[in-house]
C-alpha cells in the first residue's frame, strides 16, 4: 500500500529502525494519559511488547502496520497512524473492519495533523477497495472522538474491550466507504 502525500505531511510504513521514535513518543505523560493512565512506556516494554504485537498484524501490501507521520516543512517525524483489523488481539478479530488509530506529539495536538494523516489513509485504504473502518477510544477521550467525528465516522457503540494489555470500556466509530463511492 501507498499513502500519498498530503498537504503538510509524508508517510513512511514503519519497521524495525523505527523503534527508537516509537519509545520517544511514549515519554510524554499526556500522550500517554487514555492510553495506560499516562505512564511512560520503558524501552524494555517497547522491545517485549509494542513491537512483537505490531510484527502480529504488520502485512505491507495491505498497509497494516504503523505509518510514521513526518511534517513535511521541517521534516520533523510528529507520531504515527495505526492500520489493522479491527479487534485484531480479541477473539473477534473483524478482517474486512479496518482499525485506524494515531498517537502525535503533544506539540502537534490541535493543529489537524491527526485529521489529515487519518484521512490520507483512509484514501489510501480506500483506492484499495477497503470499505469498512472503525477507530476506538476511551470514552473521556474527547480528542480523538471529535477526529473521529471530523473524520465523518458515527458513534456505533460502547463496549468492553480486552486484550493482553487493555481491559476497559471504548467508545466505538465507524464508516463505511460504501456509503462514498
């Protein structure tokens, strides 16, 4: 899969090189906050965890993975867009419901970068005839519910969600592209 550029961003399929951008993200309490109660990921949990789970769904001719988000002007990596089947780690994984998540640098927050990346995907994902995808959060995340709502995705449903490292209610998304073409 390609992801064009878009206007003020540039999009890199991210692979093991990357590890160390993806520790650095993790740093920021605030980043962290909706996603583990803002505790700093260690380098040991990236290692031991993050990366055996993205090696888990990481297929690049589908664009599963993660997509580093660089600004263009002062090529400057900003955070990531998430690309996976929805519930990939539950017993339900939904193989034709795209997941698309994003994490950005704190700095970033408010200026649409997430907006724009989350959208370039959702182009990309589209030329290749994906028609579903759904993002999830949890409910107190007013941030990325109201990228998700930008985004034009609709409130379907509030659920436990449990895997190996989260356990807790979500707020559901989703859109079909059907409704699109």
């Amino acid at each position: 899969m390609r992801i064009d550029d878009s206007d003020r961003l540039r999009y890199e399929f991210v692979d093991d090189h990357d590890v160390e951008f993806i520790w650095q993200l993790d740093q920021d309490e605030e980043v962290m906050k909706f996603i583990n109660g803002g505790i700093k990921t260690s380098r040991e949990e990236i290692d031991s965890v993050f990366m055996p789970r993205l090696h888990a769904f990481r297929n690049p001719s589908l664009g599963w993975g993660l997509w580093r988000v660089i600004e263009k002007e002062h090529e400057e990596s900003i955070g990531w867009i998430l690309v996976r089947p929805f519930g990939f780690f539950t017993p339900q994984p939904e193989s034709e419901n795209i997941e698309l998540g994003w994490r950005f640098k704190r700095k970033c927050w408010g200026k649409g970068y997430a907006l724009e990346a989350a959208t370039a995907v959702r182009e990309a994902l589209r030329d290749m005839g994906v028609e579903t995808f759904s993002a999830m959060a949890v409910p107190d995340n007013v941030r990325s519910i109201r990228i998700m709502e930008k985004l034009g995705m609709e409130y379907q449903r509030t659920q436990r969600y449990t895997d190996d490292i989260f356990d807790g209610d979500i707020v559901v998304y989703g859109q079909s592209y059907s409704r699109y073409k």
